[in-house]
C-alpha cells in the first residue's frame, strides 16, 4: 500500500488531543461510577470504537492507494520560436541602455505568461542559428535570453530569410509529435533587412505559422556604441540606427500578423505576449500514465459506521 500524503504534525496533533481528552473523560466517567457504586465498562468499548473510526479517518485523510490504473493524458499549447534580430544595430542607445539589452529585460520580465506553450530562440544576423530549442523551461529561456548579444557573429548585416528558413525546418521537423499549432515572434528594428523570400512567405502561410513581429528602436534614431566612441561608416561619419517600422509592418501585412512596437515611451511587450498566449492552441500531446487508485472512500465508510455504532452504546452509571 502507497500513502499519498505522509503523516505530518498535523496528524499528530489531532491524536494527541484525541489522548488527551478522552483519557480525562474515563477518568471522570469512572470516578462518577466508582461514587455511584456501579460499572463503567462500555467507556472501554467506546475508547476501541473511537480510536478505530479516528485512526480510519485518518488514514483516509493520508490517502491509502494500491492498485494501479493506466490513463491517456492529454495537453494543448503551440510551439513559439523568438527570432531575435542580433545585429549591430540592435547596439544603437535610442533606447535606454541598448534596444538589445531593454528587449532582454522586459521579455524575462513578461515571459511566464507564455505558460502552457514549448518557446525556442533563433538568433540571426548575417546567418541564423538555434540559440535553444523548443522548451517548457522558463528559467532556461530567461538564462538564454540574458546571454543574447550582438557578438554572436562576427559578420555583420541581416539576413531574415535565413531566420525564418531555419524556424521552418524546425516546425516541419516537429509535425511528427501531431504539434500543428506554431508561432514566430520576430524581434528587430528592421534596418537592412532586404527583400523576404517568395518561396518563404508561401511556406509559412501553407503551414499557417501565427506570425507577430516586435520593433525596436525610434524613427529619429541612435548611435550605436564601439570601444570609447561610436560606430562610424566608410567616410569616419557617425551611424544612426533608425526603427524600420513601415519595413517591418509591411513583412507583419505580408505574412498575415501583427505588429508591436517597443521603445522609451511604447512598451508592447506585454500586448505581444498576451496577443500570442490567445492564438488558438490545436495540437495535443497525448500520453500514457500510470497512476495508484485512492482507496479512501473504504477507511471513511468504515468510520462511518464504527460512528453509528458509538451512538447506538450507551454508558449507564446508574441501577435502576
């Protein structure tokens, strides 16, 4: 037999009291007696019928369980990959400290409230990779997610197709767990991007991949920090970084999404967690457990009548 609870002080205590205050009420039941001159006798029995529909009581409360049951458990969420623009002008300072680094914040900050859904992270620049897998773990991600800079290539430039190419390969990989339901969260400022893909807007809209995307940054502007200065072009000028907002609504329009924004005075990183939580979730993971049967309702049932039987016994003290 198994116990689904342990016995705990609570337990105790109750027995404890249980001792307690019957032994004062013998005690008291026999001096009542021994002053009449007659028996106590069934104070005995009631003690061995209290203490048996007590101790089956508690039992009950323990939860007793042997005998197992085989049950199909099932679960609905979708799988959501962040991909997250790691370009140099993710540097730029028109967001306090750093777009890259207010992004970080406020996404660690919201993220339990993707709560029943596998989340990954691809990083893209000039190429793409796998910055964690598709995962249920919220601390990895918020450890990942921290660890995100724009050091992570060395070439620079933005490359979105590769980004949304390998989030592909990665969902059609996936078909196999029946997990239909997927969603990409793009987060950029949409600066360089180029022209998207013919054959990958088709491929996500095949798939119906949820698309939303993030914007990052200002139209006016920042520089973007190197060493002791800033970031200069070819002619020793100083770069301004700017928020491609009208590029990435449109690639949002194009793909069938929404866009968001976050700056120093708009922060949607909320809006876009929530707006993603309310996609609808229609893939479901079944499987199989085995789980021990409470048999509880047995050791209450005895209680029960053991009680019955308690009031039906009458302690007499008194000849007539």
């Amino acid at each position: 037999m198994n116990w689904i609870k342990p016995l705990t002080l609570v337990e105790y205590v109750f027995i404890g009291i249980f001792l307690l205050v019957y032994i004062v009420y013998f005690i008291r039941t026999y001096l009542i007696a021994k002053h009449l001159g007659t028996t106590a006798r069934s104070v005995v029995i009631k003690f061995f019928i209290r203490t048996g529909y007590l101790g089956l009581c508690i039992i009950g409360l323990l939860g007793p369980s042997f005998g197992v049951n085989e049950i199909e458990a099932q679960a609905s969420g979708k799988d959501i990959y962040f991909a997250f623009d790691v370009s140099r002008s993710m540097d730029a300072i028109d967001i306090e400290p750093t777009r890259l680094e207010k992004v970080k914040f406020e996404l660690i900050k919201n993220l339990n409230a993707i709560k029943s859904d596998r989340v990954g992270i691809v990083v893209f620049s000039s190429n793409a990779y796998v910055h964690i897998p598709l995962t249920y773990d919220k601390d990895a991600l918020k450890l990942f997610i921290q660890k995100l800079s724009s050091d992570l290539f060395t070439e620079s430039g933005t490359d979105v197709n590769e980004a949304l190419k390998l989030i592909q390969t990665k969902f059609n990989a996936s078909n196999a767990s029946n997990r239909k339901a997927k969603a990409i969260i793009m987060i950029s400022d949409g600066e360089d991007f180029g022209q998207l893909e013919t054959s990958v807007i088709q491929d996500l809209r095949k798939n119906g991949v949820g698309f939303l995307v993030l914007g990052v940054g200002t139209p006016v502007g920042g520089k973007i920090r190197e060493g002791s200065g800033f970031k200069k072009d070819k002619n020793g000028a100083e770069i301004v970084s700017k928020l491609d907002a009208d590029y990435l609504k449109q690639l949002a329009r194009v793909l069938k999404g929404k866009y968001f924004q976050l700056s120093n005075q708009v922060n949607e990183v909320p809006a876009i967690l929530k707006e993603v939580s309310q996609l609808e979730s229609n893939w479901v993971d079944s499987r199989k457990m085995t789980v021990a049967n409470n048999k509880y309702h047995y050791f209450v049932f005895l209680a029960l009548i053991l009680m019955i039987i308690d009031i039906l016994i009458t302690i007499r003290t008194i000849k007539l």
